[in-house]
C-alpha cells in the first residue's frame, strides 16, 4: 500500500481546488480528502492541464483514488485523470484530535476563592480542541468579527477541576495554568499569490501556517492577567477522559460561582504589574514582589485590595515579557560584571529583561515577521511591535521607570537585555558614557557589540596603569591575514599575582581572556616581558578610561568531546563509521565500570571533572566507599552517566581521551608556520579550539580552507542612536538563523552522498558564516527555500515532523546508545536500612540531634526551593552540576554559573551552622565537631529520620546531601574507624602476649 498522498494530473485549467476536493470525495467520502494544492499550467491554452497534489485521511483512500484511475474511471467532465504517488505529504504530521467540544462559553479570570471565579472577560459560542494526550487544547472563538485561536500547552496547565453542581443545568471545567496560551490570529489570505489564495489551495483543518502569532486582543488585556479558563458547559455535555492523561485533575459537585470580576494591573501594556490602591504608597521593590507572587499563583490579583497594600512592608530583578503577560523572577544570583560592580550602590535600579514565549522557550523568528511575506520578507506582527515597544518605551514597576542600557552577546541570543531607572545624577546614557567612547562604531550592530562588552561575566583582578601596558604592533607576515588578531602577552610574574585574585593557588594559568579598557582578546604567559600587559591594535574597540584588568576565562584542563558537526566534517574527510562506534562503545563501556569499580570511577572524573564536587567525590572514593553502595556516591556517579549518556544520544558528544579542549593563542617565536583560514573563521581572542593526536581521527585527506572574508557592513553617515539599537535587537530576532542553518547542514550532510561536500552543505556553510557575523555586521543571512529542510533524521527527534531513517554515522550512533538506560537510584527507607554506616557513629553524637534536625530542615527548604526555581528533579543533579533538565526559561549554557554560586552559598551557608553549634566545653573541639558531624549524619541517614523533613512538600524527596558539607569531618570519621578496626587484631594480640607472661611470671 502506498501513501496517503497521491499527484491528480489532467484537470481542465480552470477548475479550483474545491472542485478537486468535491470530486474526489465523490469516491472516498466526504471529509476523507485532508489537503489539496492545485497548480495550474504555466501557459493557458486549449490543451493546457492542472495537476494537483492530494493528502487524504488514509492510505487506503488515496488507494480507492488511484484504482480508479487505472480503471479510467476517475474523470473531471470529459477529462480522464492519472494518478500516481506524490513524494511527501502536504502536511507531514496531521494534527489528531481527542475530543471536540462546540457551543461553550470560555470566563478568563481568577479564583477568589475555592468556588468563587472573577471574571475578566468571557465569550460564548467557543470550540474546544483537545489534542492527542491533551498535549495541546485549542479555544476557537470569534472577537469583533475576528477569529482567534488560543493555544494551551500540556506544561501550561497547573491542575483541572470539573464543578458539577448538584441540581444544576450546568458544569465548569476549570483549566488553572501556569502561563498563558499562545495566541493566533489568521494569516491573511491573499488572492492572487497562488500558495496562499483559496482558489489553489484547500485545508480540512487548520494547519500552522495559516495563523501567525499575535499579542492579546481583549480588553484590559484579560488573557494575561487571567490564571482560569473556565468553559461553561451544559450539565450533560461529554468530556474526554482527563484523568487518563492528566494526573492533576479532580472532581466536585458542590457550587461554584462566575463574578463579574475587575482589571488588578497598573496597565494594560504590561500585565500583570500590580498597583496600589487609593494613594497608599508602596515602593518598587515590594509592588516587584507581590507582582512576583501573582505571576507564580501564591497571591490572586483581585484579591489585593487596600487592606492588603496597608500590610505589606518593605525588603538585581529579572522580568520576563512574553506576547501576553510580564513575568517577575527575582531577585536572582547572577556573575558580576564590570558595570554592575562600578554601579553597586545602584544595584536596586537595574533590571534584566528577557522576551520568551508563554511557554518560556525561546520567540521564534516567523512570530515576529512570518516568512509566508512576499518580496523582502517586511510584514511584523503584533508580536514585533511589542519587543521594539518596551525597548523604546521602557518599562515602569512602582515608583520606578527602567529604560534600556545594553546588551552582552550572550544576552542577545538569548533574547535578553539590561534596563536601569534613572534617579537625580545618574542615567542610562550616564552610564553608556561611562563605559567608553563609541562614536568610531558607525554601525548599529558593532555599536552594540561594543555597549556589549562591558556586561561580560568577569572576575575583576588589578588595577594596571598606561604606563605599565605596552603596545606592540600586529603580526601579518607581510599578507592581508592578522595573525596576531585579538592576543597579546602577560608577564609571568604578573599572571601569578592574576591567578592569586582569581583565586587559582595551585597553578597559573599559560592564558587568561580578558577585558581591559576598550581592549579585549587573550593574552598569553611571554617569559621574556617585563611589561604587565602587552597589547595589540587589533585588541582595541573602543575608548575607555578603565584601567582594571577584569577576566572572563582562562587556560586550564579541559576534556576533549566530538559533536556532530566534528563528526560530519571528520566523516566526510575519510574517517570510517566503525571508528566513531568504537569510540562511542569505549565511552559508554567506561560510563558503565565507574558506577561500580572504585578504580574506573577515579580514572573518569580525572578525565572528565565534575565541577566542584569533583574533589568530594575523589576524597569519598579514596577513602574506601564504594560507588554502587554509599547512597550519596552512587547518586552523584549515576547522575554523572546518565548526563554523558544524554549528551552522547542528544549530540553524540563522545569523549576523545587523546584530546584537549584548547585556548587559541599565538607562537610570539614566530617558529611555527601560520595556516590562515584553518580554524573555522574564529580568531585568537578566547576561542576554545579542537585538539587531538588520535591516529584514528586523523582524516585521510585534506581540503582547501573556505574563504572567511566576512560581508560588508552598512556605515552610517551619523553617530548610532539608540533607537537604532532597538531596532537592531528587534530584528536580530527576526533574522537570527544560526540554529536553523546549523541543523540544515546536518540534515543534508547526513542524507546527501557528498556528505558536508555536497553542494547544500557549501552553501550552508558559506550562509553559516553570514550568520555568525551578524551581531558584529547587522548583515543577515538569507536562507533560500531549497535549503529549508522538509524532513528531518529520526536523530534530531523532532516529533512534529516528517522523519525518516538516518543511514548515516550519526543515526547508527544514535540507536545504538538508545539503548542505554541510565537509571538512577532513590534513597529510600529500604536504601536507609542497607546503607546507614554505624562507622560514622562518635561518641556523644546524641548531644547535638536537636540542633542538627533543625538545620537539615532549613538546609532541605532552602535546597528544595533551588530546585523548584530552576526546575531541577533531582538533588544530585543541582549538587553535581550535571543537569538533566531543567525549566524553560533557563538554559545549561546560560544559567550554570548562577546555580553553581547558589549550591556553593548554600554550602558555605550549612559550614557557618556547624561552626556555630554550641559545644560542650569538657570536650576537646576537634571531637566536638566530629560528633557534630555524626549527628548530622544521623539525622540524615538513619531509617527512623526518613521522611519526617519537609513537611507540606510531597513531590521533594528526602535529601541526603546536607552532612556532606562537612565532608572533610566525615572522611576523618569514617578513616579513624577503619585505622582503629585495622590495628585491633594488633592489640589483641599484644594483649594476649601481655597476658602469657604475667602468667608465666
């Protein structure tokens, strides 16, 4: 049997596509025909024909069509038709239906109470769309003689109640959500543009491409200050089985009431920023808290009244805007920078604002521009004018109004920015001018690149005086190259008193990347200089007065992974599929060993470190434990592969032992020959380089470098204002295209015979290269329709598309490591019973319980909270640092450092309770704290403590990492035990020796 999409051809040239639909339905039934596209001949003439391609709901309906046509019966008036099948669907994956409900009326709102909805704004007549598994729900409804679709995600939904009254002739089902539902409005169908005109082109269902996202249309933006969507339903209407897909869901039938309810925001551009009542003054940082703990359901907007305002009192904020809603986040740890650190008094007045989607992933380019325009691609959304709006307008939260100030490069893939609310003597462009003299920078993009680099995340060092710096020329070699682009050097003896301020005591790093003045790049150890700082003039972007010496990185141990754009190019180059599946078979043979032999475990985390708790788990490991019996050890090293294992099914990163992950720097001897263009395009001012001396990577063959001759920049004939820069943001959204041109080239590389030679892939590579310069050049990269990629490898697990089958390398590693199950233990009360070490009892230990309940108590609350604000699941993944998953609005890249500093201050936080326990004066102090140590242990570890912390908390676990603070008291327990259980035989036999010649005396 074939597909369910066949190619019609022979129709009369002026038929439409309804009449191909009516006439095909004529034999598989009506609504059985999904999609049509009909196109016309290029040339009208007596003889011309149509063809049309035709998706049907079935194999077996397409299948009635193109026997009917064998057996000439299928014709258009006089007209016989031939069919054949068509290469791909119309529509690759078909939205499938649960359940419809019509005629209901949808109350948007909040709970008062248990019973009692307030409501904003309500509207009859919607039709409700329960998707497959209720991933999805559709509110269809019409507005003003406009249609609207609300879409609410599966991960939107916070709990489901069905009210139903008893004695009543109705029902509600109320939808509590976490965000809001993304909204959709049509695209506009134009006649006359034969891919979207009516006339060519028939849909049964709505399908993506027809709607394009836009921002709320009720009045006083009642979507997004609502919590509740509340369908009212007749008594005796049908509902799907909800309790089958969705855990959350309950059921009652006592009353329930719908108010008439009234707008709690301070406006309607930015919902939902609450605002005080009846001239009762309350100051920023409260109103920024409360609107905090509306946005996470802990307080209903309607219920804040003047009462409430009277009660409340005075204690770096983030704010996220989506199309609907604003969320407050906050305030939140965050890497200092150079500018939050000049302005630390200010630190209240700055404020981090990030554009996400109601889901909190990241806004897709076609919401704001929709590439179904014509011409240059020039329509935007409602959901453009927002993004640019708040960057012009600003933003006010109480008492105070933030402007836009900057962006860092980082900030700026991700969709985020700085704001700051002027007070007397100091404003945003005050500080602009602070950081440095940019009038050179006459194009908007480096313009901002250049604001950008002073909210890098830095360690600020020492200060360096112009005297102290030398300026040294480039290096060319007498070429158009700068081999010396972006590096200089550091003294030896200076690098040591960095390293010290870094707080590096045990080595100094050969390279650091730094941030000086207007200078940026690395600068590399040069044993010969007596000069603090040696730099170049391609090192220099801009006018600055600053003369500290901040650093974002430095040289140091780093493993070495393939990816899969490595292995594509190394693939493609000669190296044969058997030599990746070995590798990946050792990498996962060595995952699998150090979850049980000490040994293999030591030899991965030496080659593969664990952040912080590296050295933790080494001491644990040396000190005897074993890695499949102690709880705390076997958690960690499980999380460990169940990390690597991920990242080698999700990137097929493989660790290459033969390898290092490397600072690019210069050879200031000038020995080794300069290679231009043989490193990606990058340059030497902190790119981390692939490194390996594997004779099994080393290609076959070798090819010419691509020319890396970056695209001309517009030049303004005017210094950059900022709102050039609001723009240049705006439409970096629109035109950023890295991640699609990245997953484009793998797609072809992987199913074209050239590989990353084909032509696709040359011409992916060249538009890659556009892209990665557009922050710098504000030159986007125009990707053409031939590139766009219609089917996807079953690698890339999209879901949502069209896949098929890789034959390629990476679909063979792929399947192979599906197979892996990287399971993780739980500490349960059995686990509890095996694993409580009675070594780790000391005398005394039950003098200290009660202090040592209390603070695993507040240790496990302030824990757990980490975890739920990041939406981590597990303890050991927060304590190692190798996340499995986390919350859509943070990212691994983006936010490890943050969470990093939170568990390191909280650590340091639990060590400042154990120093001050009280202590028993008769005891000497080193075996106080041991027993102190052992309590904590205790009420850790014992069976008769599991369970009894967290109270009113039922989805945290019981979390045992809290004695592991004091590590060091613990490994000191556990080794005077086992040295004390070594020499006892010894002693009995000493004792016994004693005792035979007392005796024989």
């Amino acid at each position: 049997m074939g597909g369910k999409t066949i190619q019609v051809s022979g129709f009369p040239a002026t038929v439409h596509a309804d009449h191909v639909k009516d006439l095909l339905e004529q034999i598989v039934g009506t609504g059985n025909v999904y999609a049509v596209k009909l196109r016309p001949p290029k040339v009208i003439s007596a003889n011309s024909r149509s063809f049309s391609i035709v998706q049907f709901q079935t194999e077996v309906h397409a299948s009635l069509v193109e026997n009917a046509a064998r057996r000439n019966t299928l014709r258009s008036g006089t007209y016989y038709l031939k069919a054949r099948p068509a290469e791909r669907d119309i529509v690759p994956r078909p939205r499938t239906t649960m359940f419809n409900l019509q005629g209901a009326t949808l109350h948007l709102g909040c709970l008062l109470k248990e019973r009692v909805l307030s409501v904003l704004w309500s509207e009859t007549d919607v039709s409700v769309e329960f998707g497959f598994a209720m991933k999805k729900i559709d509110f269809c409804l019409l507005y003003n003689l406009k249609k609207y679709k609300l879409e609410l995600s599966y991960e939107s939904i916070w709990e489901i109640q069905l009210h139903s009254p008893l004695g009543s002739r109705k029902k509600f089902l109320l939808i509590q959500v976490l965000s809001a539902p993304k909204i959709y409005e049509p695209n506009p169908r134009r006649s006359g543009y034969m891919y979207e005109d009516p006339l060519f082109n028939y849909f049964r269902d709505d399908t993506d491409d027809q709607w394009t996202r836009t921002t709320d249309f009720t009045p006083s933006a009642s979507i997004g200050q609502s919590y509740v969507l509340c369908l009212e339903l007749p008594y005796l209407a049908d509902l799907p089985n909800i309790r089958k897909y969705f855990v959350y869901y309950e059921e009652y039938n006592s009353e329930f009431h719908c108010q008439c309810g009234y707008s709690y925001s301070s406006n309607t551009c930015f919902v939902p920023i609450v605002k005080s009542h009846r001239y009762i003054d309350v100051p920023y940082d409260i109103l920024f808290k409360i609107s905090h703990l509306v946005r996470n359901g802990t307080l209903s907007g309607p219920t804040l009244d003047d009462n409430f305002f009277r009660l409340v009192s005075p204690q770096y904020n983030m704010v996220q805007v989506t199309p609907v809603k604003v969320y407050f986040c906050g305030p939140e740890i965050n890497v200092s920078n150079r500018v939050v650190r000049n302005y630390a008094s200010d630190l209240d007045n700055f404020l981090r604002i990030s554009f996400v989607d109601e889901d909190c992933e990241k806004l897709r380019s076609t919401d704001l521009s929709p590439r179904s325009a014509p011409g240059n691609n020039t329509r935007r959304t409602a959901l453009y004018n927002r993004v640019l709006s708040v960057l012009s307008n600003g933003i006010t939260i109480g008492d105070k109004h933030f402007e836009f100030l900057a962006f860092s490069s980082s900030q700026l893939s991700d969709n985020s920015a700085w704001m700051f609310a002027s007070r007397p003597g100091l404003s945003s462009s005050d500080i602009r001018e602070w950081m440095g003299n940019f009038r050179n920078s006459r194009n908007v993009a480096k313009y901002a690149a250049r604001l950008g680099e002073s909210f890098s995340s830095s360690t600020e060092t020492l200060k360096v005086h112009q005297y102290e710096v030398d300026k040294i020329p480039d290096i060319t070699n007498g070429t158009k190259y700068v081999f010396s682009d972006g590096i200089g050097t550091i003294s030896a003896d200076f690098a040591k008193e960095v390293s010290l301020k870094c707080k590096m005591i045990r080595f100094t790093p050969s390279a650091f990347q730094i941030r000086y003045g207007g200078y940026k790049g690395v600068v590399a150890i040069d044993p010969r200089s007596h000069w603090k700082l040696s730099l170049r003039r391609s090192m220099s972007k801009f006018q600055s007065d600053n003369i500290t010496l901040d650093v974002l990185a430095y040289s140091k141990y780093q493993p070495c992974f393939l990816n899969r754009q490595l292995i594509t190019l190394l693939s493609t180059l000669g190296v044969s599929d058997n030599i990746f599946e070995w590798k990946q078979q050792e990498a996962v043979k060595q995952l699998n060993r150090m979850v049980t032999e000490p040994q293999a475990a030591i030899e991965a985390i030496e080659l593969m470190p664990m952040g912080e708790i590296t050295n933790t788990v080494k001491e644990l490991l040396l000190c005897g434990y074993k890695p499949d019996l102690e709880p705390y050890l076997s958690m960690l090293l499980q999380t460990f592969r169940a990390s690597k294992l991920l990242e080698m099914k999700t990137r097929s990163r493989i660790l290459i032992q033969k390898g290092r992950a490397m600072m690019g720097c210069l050879d200031e001897t000038g020995i080794l020959k300069p290679h231009p263009s043989e490193c990606s395009g990058s340059d030497l001012d902190g790119d981390i380089h692939f490194v390996t001396w594997d004779p099994d990577l080393i290609p076959t063959r070798m090819v010419l470098p691509m020319d890396y001759t970056p695209a001309v920049t517009e030049i303004l004939d005017h210094d950059v204002k900022i709102e050039e820069v609001h723009e240049y943001f705006t439409n970096y959204i629109v035109n950023e295209s890295l991640g699609i041109i990245a997953n484009a080239h793998v797609v072809f590389a992987d199913k074209e015979d050239l590989k990353a030679e084909s032509t696709p892939c040359i011409k992916l590579a060249e538009l890659f290269l556009i892209a990665v310069d557009y922050p710098k050049t504000g030159v986007p990269a125009q990707i053409p329709s031939e590139l766009h990629v219609r089917e996807y490898p079953d690698f890339m697990e999209k879901l949502d598309r069209a896949t098929y089958e890789s034959k390629g390398v990476i679909g063979k590693l792929y399947r192979e490591i599906k197979k892996q199950n990287p399971r993780i233990g739980h500490f349960t009360k059995d686990v509890a019973r095996r694993s409580y070490d009675t070594d780790m009892i000391v005398d005394g230990y039950e003098d200290y319980i009660d202090e040592a309940v209390w603070f695993k108590g507040e240790y496990d609350f302030k824990l757990g909270n980490l975890m739920d604000h990041y939406g981590i699941k597990s303890e050991a993944e927060i304590i190692s640092g190798c996340i499995l998953k986390m919350a859509k609005n943070f990212t691994k890249s983006s936010d490890a450092d943050a969470i990093r500093l939170a568990v390191r201050s909280l650590w340091k936080e639990a060590r400042s309770w154990f120093s001050e326990m009280s202590a028993d004066e008769s005891r000497d102090g080193h075996e106080a704290s041991y027993a102190k140590a052992s309590a904590w242990y205790h009420v850790t570890y014992h069976p008769d403590y599991w369970g009894s912390y967290n109270e009113g908390y039922d989805l945290w676990p019981h979390f045992i990492s809290f004695p592991w603070c004091v590590f060091d008291k613990l490994l000191r327990i556990k080794q005077r035990t086992e040295f004390v259980r070594r020499m006892q035989p010894d002693v009995l036999d000493l004792q016994n020796s004693i005792n035979r010649n007392m005796r024989l005396s």
